[in-house]
C-alpha cells in the first residue's frame, strides 16, 4: 500500500509540472519578449503555441499579426487581425489594422468592408477615413474618395488630410482646387516632401514653372535622395529647355536605383528631344536590355536610329513592334506610326517584274493559246521589293494573293479576235510596269512518245533480250506540229525535223544504267520528258533457245458496250501469263478492251513493226473474249461492236491478211482463240489427231509453222473455260524441257471431250507459209 501511494504522489507532482509547462500567457509572455528583442519568427512560434492551447486567446492574435507584419508576411498579419476581430467586435483599431494590411494587398474590397466597420464603431476615428481614401484612388472611384478624404478633413485639417485630399483633386482634374490643398499641406509641415513634389507637379502643369522650381529645390533640400523629387525637377527643366539640367537630374535619379527601367527610358527621351540620338539609342537598349518587349522603347529607338541613318536596325524595331501589336495594347496604339515609318524606309525606285507561269511563254512577250479559244486563263507571279498596289489588263483591275514567292493572279481573259493584252502593275510606291503581249493560237499538247525497238510496253517498261552494253533504240513522236528537238540520255536522236511524226533512232550506251530518259519539245515549246525502265530478264535467258525470240499477246475483251461483260478473259489472262512464267517468253504484250479499230491498227501496223525492229522469231497471239461464227468464218468481237451488225466485227480473216504482211520475219506463228471456231477460210484442219513432236526434231524448230488452235463453240464466251483452264495446266504441270503445241492440243481435246463440249479445232493457217514445223514452249531451265 505504501508504494502505490508514492506512486499516485509522484504522477501528481508530474501533471501539475507539465500543465505549469503548457500555461499559453507563458507561450504569450515569450512572444512579446522576442518581438522587443526583433527576434520575430521565434515570436511567432511561441504566439501560435500559446493560441493552440488557447484558441480565443485575442491577445496572441494581435501580437502575432505584429510579428507577421514585421516579417514581411502581411497576409498572414491581416487575417489574424479578422481573427482577433471576432473576439474584439468592439474595437475599432483592430478592423482599422486589418482594412490598412488589406489595402497594402491591393485586396480592396476586404479593405473597405474592415475600414468601413472601423469607421462604425467609431465615427471620428481619422485614420480609416485616410485609408479608404486611399483605396478608393486605387480603384479609381474619384469621386467617393473626394467624400472620404473631405470627411477626414472635417475631423481634423492637417498636413496628410490636406495631402490627401489635393491628391484626389489631383486625379480628377482639379488642378487648381489640388494646388490649395497641398499649399495648405505645405503650410501645416513646411518640410512635407511629399506635399511639397505635389504641389511642384501641380504648378508645373499649370504652368507655374518657377515656382514649380522652388517647391522641387526644397523638397531635394529636405531629401537629397529622393528619386521623384529629381524626376519632377527635370520635368520643370524639360519645360525651361534646359535640358542639360533636366538630363543631370535623371541621371541622379539613376544612381539612385541603376536598375530603374524607367529611368533610362525618361532620359532616352530627353536625349531624343535634344537630338543626342547616340545617347538616347544606349539609354533605350538598356531598357530593352531588361524588357525586350517593351513597346515604348522600341518605337523611340528606331526613330533615333534613323536619325543617325542606320535604316537597317530601324526597320529592324519597327518589324519587331509591329509584330507585337498582336498581343501589346501599347504596341497596338504605335502600330499605326511604325508602319508609317517602315513605309518610309523601305521606299524605293524599281519596278514590279511579271513572270507568267500559264501558258509557260516561249518567249518572253509571246502568250500561246490552244486554236480556237476565246476564254482563257493567265495565270502569273509578280516579283518586286514592295507590296503591290494594282494589276491591270487593258484598263480592267484585277485581284492578287500575296504568296511566298511573290504576289499572284490566276484570272480569265476574253481573246476572242485580240491579238495582244497590255498589262499595267503598280507598287505602292507607285513604281509602274507596262508590259504588252502578243496572243498566238497554237496547239498546246506535249508530243507523244512510242519506243519501238526494243520493245517498250504499256508501262514504260523496255525488254532486252541481250546484255549488251550498247544497244540501238528506234522510236517515233507524234504531236499536230513540227519536232525540234529528241534527246535520249542526253544524246540527239536522229530523225528528219520537216517531217510530220517523225521516226527516230539513236545508239546508246546503257552500261550500269537501269533507265533511259527520252525528251521531246515540239516548235512551240509543248515538251515532254518520259523514262523508260530497262527490264533484262529475257537476256538472263538461254542463248540457245531453238525458237529464237518469242513474244506472246494477249487481247484481252471483257468490257462490252452492248455485249455481255466478262470476268473470265482476265482470269484466263492471269491463268495463262503464270503458267508461261516458266517459259523462255522474251516479251508479253497484253492489250485491253480493244475496239475494232484499235484491233486492225495494232495487228496491221503496230505489231507489224515491233515485230520487224525488235527480230521476233516466234509470235504466240492468244485472244479471250466474246466471238461469233457466221457464214463459215470466225469473228472476234471487239468492245465496241454493235450485236446485230457483222461490220463491226473483227473478221480473224483480217487477223490472216495483217500476218502475212509480216510472215517474212517470224519463224512460228500460233494463234489460240478460246472464243468460237476460226472457219474453214482460216484454216486447215487436221484429218487425224496431231502427232507429238519432239524438241530434238531440229527440222520442227528451224522450218516455218503457221498454227491455228481455237474451241469449237458457235456460242459467246463463258466465264468459266475447260479451253484455257487445260491448257495452261500442261504448261504449268509439264516435266520436261519442251513442250510441244501438239502434245498440249490433245490434252485439250481430251478434257473437252470428257466434258461433252465441242472438240477444239487446230490446224495449220490457211495462206500463210508453212514448212511443217512447229511451235515448242522453251523452259527457262532448257
């Protein structure tokens, strides 16, 4: 028992030690004493101890805001004078305090609501009035603060109550009601140095300068280090013309704060207005040194820059606040003097210069037109130092567009029966270009480019058949005029220039090359410049393939204008050029669609002399599209063919009488034609099955063969061909080296047959030279 009673005596003695311990007037009592040794964040730390253990401790709350305000932290002083406002509702002096920290915040509105309070409790209490005047100049409500500050004049008329008041005259005007109040001022504290500047600004303005002077002089006399004090007096001076004075002045102001900004600008100024242009550039590159963006010292440097001739860094501060208007309010208000200036300096004496882009002039004053226009366009650039103020064509304005490379028109022009424009282009600068223009009706299409030896398809592409380095080209051009100039690589091609779509021919060396570039420009300047892709894979093929060069076409007709379309001819197409794939086929010509008469023109003449330039051996012409037989001969159908008129057919009897015209040349000629049945006037049929031949027959591959292969139908073409699905399976499954025509017709046959369709027909060609030879399909691996 005795134990536990010390023990209960000991805790006793611990809990009245520390509730001693946290006793807040002792926190209090601590904080008071470091605010008088300015030890005042120490002070604030004990302050907010003794407010924790006691909230409502109102005492604590002003002593801190003391501290905090000390420190710089007004905020924090303001509200924990409110704080102390809510347990002090009587007291004026602490809502005074907080509507005066709140106005040091630029926080106007608590401000007023705090002082007005104040000024409640205690209607003669002066200070508040003083304060809310002061709030109310700031939020430049005029006219109430004229009332404030004549209420704190009632109360009592002395030195800052006058001052006060005489600066709110001041702000509305009243020049001479402020002068009387900051007199007033003035005679109440003669040594009032702000009252005094006051009063000098007030009589400088109206126009008091001496006595402006004397009040300016007193005031530096009372305070030789007040720098509004010297700004005032080198207004005066300004006002006097001394300005070697007022710049003194300024310059004190300087030393003063050396890095016062407004300052140099003001001496900038001064220099300006005494035509020290030197000085006045190195105060405003100081200014611009610290604000590159201020508006104000850029316009005033680039006048004193041209003032010294140095145009370029003028134009330079003038470009830049120019570019600044966009988001400056006082680069906006000098933008319109910038660009008056910048007018002025990039003034100059030459004319706008007219390119025109369309129609690409052959001459320089020559406009070509297509024969026969009446509305055309011109299209043009004009290039000149400055901005463009109009573009004329025979008296008529027309609207531009400033672009990067210069200002530009696209306009439509009336020449019908004119035979020349005059145009007219002004800069603003009123320099003027008169340019006339002859008008010239030609035709204006780019000449037309055919490569025909060796070969050149559709696409560009030219087939040899050899790596030789060096290789001869033949060609044509057509176009409605006159050739003046072949190139192909650079090199003159030869060709007689009086001649309307001339042939011509060149050697080339294509050695490491992949491409050649053929050029063409008719006489009046229609050019054209194409590329042709060389492709050497039938040159990586057996030199000694006994069937020479071979070529393969395919007309291909599926698009009809009156018959049915097809599907099939482009899949069989597809079908059988993957199944030659594998084939020494040193060329493909694949041709679409084709009319009537692109069918005579290309089998009479175009492959005629592709044939002839490029020494094709062996020629394997395929035809998949719709065809007829009528009257015991066979028809293909071109796309454009009408259903019930047999004129406008393609008669394969044509197709007989265009190879005979070029059967000199070929050694194997095999016509296949998955359409209908080529008749008896094409060819002669076989009595028997045809009896395969061998590769090793050298007389098979060297004599002459004329060969016809056609299905047997008297129908149109179906989108689904046993014909063509067989044949080109023997190619694509076929083991050996060679593959003969006639081991192909058989299997054809064959699977026709087991199809219960027409046997296909083969033959020789009837009229065409045939020595018994025979048409072999070369491997690539022969």
């Amino acid at each position: 028992m005795k134990n536990l009673a010390l023990c209960l005596f000991a805790a006793l003695i611990l809990t009245s030690l520390n509730t001693q311990a946290q006793n807040p007037k002792r926190f209090f009592k601590a904080g008071e004493d470091f605010i008088l040794a300015g030890n005042y964040q120490d002070a604030v730390e004990q302050l907010t101890k003794a407010i924790d253990l006691q909230p409502d401790y109102d005492k604590a709350y002003l002593a801190r805001a003391d501290a905090y305000e000390k420190l710089g932290m007004i905020r924090d002083a303001a509200e924990d004078y409110d704080r102390a406002a809510t347990f002090l509702d009587k007291k004026q002096e602490v809502f005074y305090e907080a509507g005066r920290l709140y106005y040091e915040l630029g926080d106007y509105e608590k401000a007023i609501n705090r002082l007005d309070k104040s000024i409640s409790l205690k209607r003669n209490y002066v200070e508040p009035y003083q304060v809310k005047a002061n709030v109310l100049i700031a939020q430049e409500r005029y006219e109430e603060a004229l009332e404030v500050a004549h209420n704190a004049l009632t109360l009592k008329e002395n030195t800052y109550n006058f001052y006060i008041h005489g600066t709110v005259n001041k702000k509305m005007g009243n020049l001479e009601a402020a002068e009387a109040d900051f007199i007033n001022a003035v005679s109440e504290d003669h040594q009032h140095v702000p009252s005094l500047l006051a009063l000098a600004d007030v009589r400088l303005r109206l126009g008091k300068t001496d006595f402006a002077l004397q009040h300016a002089n007193r005031a530096i006399q009372f305070d030789n280090e007040n720098q509004e004090a010297y700004v005032i007096r080198s207004k005066i001076y300004v006002r006097k013309l001394d300005y070697p004075n007022a710049i003194d002045d300024v310059s004190k102001a300087i030393l003063l704060n050396p890095d016062d900004t407004d300052m140099y600008y003001l001496r900038g100024c001064f220099y300006q207005d005494f035509t020290q242009h030197a000085n006045a550039v190195n105060d405003f590159t100081k200014v611009l040194m610290l604000q590159p963006d201020n508006a104000d010292a850029l316009y005033k440097r680039a006048w004193s820059y041209e003032q010294v001739g140095n145009y370029r860094d003028a134009i330079k501060d003038y470009e830049k606040l120019v570019s600044l208007s966009e988001f400056d309010g006082k680069a906006q208000k000098l933008l319109k003097e910038a660009n008056v200036r910048l007018f002025e300096l990039y003034r100059e004496g030459n004319k706008p210069d007219l390119v025109i882009l369309d129609p690409k002039p052959r001459d320089k004053q020559l406009l070509q037109y297509p024969k026969e226009s009446k509305i055309v366009s011109l299209k043009g650039r004009i290039i000149d130092e400055s901005d463009i103020k109009s573009l004329k064509i025979d008296g008529i304005a027309y609207p531009i567009e400033q672009k990067e490379e210069g200002w530009e028109f696209l306009i439509a022009l009336d020449i019908e029966d004119r035979g020349d424009i005059f145009v007219e282009i002004t800069d603003v600068y009123d320099n003027v270009s008169n340019i006339r223009y002859t008008i010239n009706l030609t035709e204006v299409n780019a000449p037309y480019i055919t490569i025909i030896a060796p070969y050149a398809s559709d696409n560009g592409e030219i087939y040899l058949d050899s790596n030789d380095p060096d290789i001869y080209v033949e060609g044509r051009v057509r176009d409605e005029s006159l050739i003046q100039t072949i190139m192909i690589n650079g090199v003159l091609a030869s060709y007689y220039p009086d001649e309307l779509n001339p042939r011509f021919s060149a050697n080339l060396n294509i050695l490491n090359q992949n491409r050649i570039i053929v050029i063409s420009e008719d006489i009046y300047g229609n050019r054209i410049e194409q590329e042709f892709q060389l492709n050497r894979d039938a040159a990586l093929m057996s030199e000694n393939n006994p069937m020479g060069k071979t070529w393969a076409v395919f007309i291909e007709n599926s698009n009809y204008e009156t018959f049915a379309s097809l599907e099939g001819p482009s899949r069989d197409v597809t079908l059988m050029r993957a199944a030659l794939a594998k084939y020494q086929i040193h060329n493909i010509i694949h041709k679409k669609n084709m009319t009537k008469s692109d069918m005579e023109r290309f089998f009479s003449i175009e492959l005629r002399d592709l044939v002839r330039s490029n020494r094709v051996n062996s020629i394997l012409i395929w035809y998949a599209g719709h065809g007829k037989y009528i009257n015991e001969s066979g028809y293909w159908i071109p796309t454009n063919a009408q259903r019930d008129d047999e004129f406008t057919y393609f008669n394969i009897n044509a197709l007989k009488a265009s190879l005979q015209s070029y059967s000199n040349y070929i050694t194997h000629t095999l016509v296949i034609t998955d359409a209908c049945e080529s008749g008896p006037s094409f060819y002669q049929a076989m009595r028997s099955a045809p009896e395969e031949r061998s590769c090793d027959d050298w007389q098979a591959t060297k004599f002459k063969s004329s060969q016809v292969f056609s299905s047997a139908g008297y129908e149109f073409a179906v989108d689904n061909s046993q014909f063509t699905r067989t044949f080109a399976n023997s190619l694509a499954n076929n083991p050996n080296a060679c593959l003969p025509i006639e081991n192909i017709v058989n299997k054809v046959t064959s699977a026709v047959d087991q199809n219960s369709q027409q046997e296909p027909k083969f033959g020789k060609i009837d009229g065409l030279e045939d020595e018994d030879g025979t048409f072999f399909f070369i491997s690539r691996d022969y």
